[in-house]
C-alpha cells in the first residue's frame, strides 16, 4: 500500500510545537486593512493554536 499524502494546502498553513499542539495563523490580515483599527491588525499578527475539536482534523490532513 502506498504512503499517505499530507494535504498540500495544510502544510503551507500549519505548523507542529515542540509538545505536539497545532499552530495557526489569524484570517482577515491579507487586505482592505484601511477600515480596521491598528490595535485589531496587531493582535492578528501573533499566531494561535488550533483549536481542540478541530485539531483531529487537522492533523489528518497533515497525517501525523
């Protein structure tokens, strides 16, 4: 049988921490940035993690 594929599009948006959890980065950063306050962009830069419901998902598409 051959070997699993991970989900191109997953890799390029999830990144593995040292303890296992799941990193992510925040939507609405990429454009028409003018109407939304510089407090609201800045707090969108720092990434988050996955949340737990949605981390089984995840880590199927990145099969790990």
């Amino acid at each position: 049988m051959p070997k699993m594929k991970s989900n191109s599009g997953a890799k390029k948006r999830f990144t593995l921490t040292g303890t296992g959890k799941i990193k992510r980065k925040h939507a609405f950063k990429s454009h028409i940035l003018t109407k939304k306050a510089t407090k609201r962009k800045r707090n969108l830069t720092h990434t988050a993690l996955v949340s737990d419901v949605d981390t089984r998902r995840v880590r199927a598409l990145l099969v790990k």
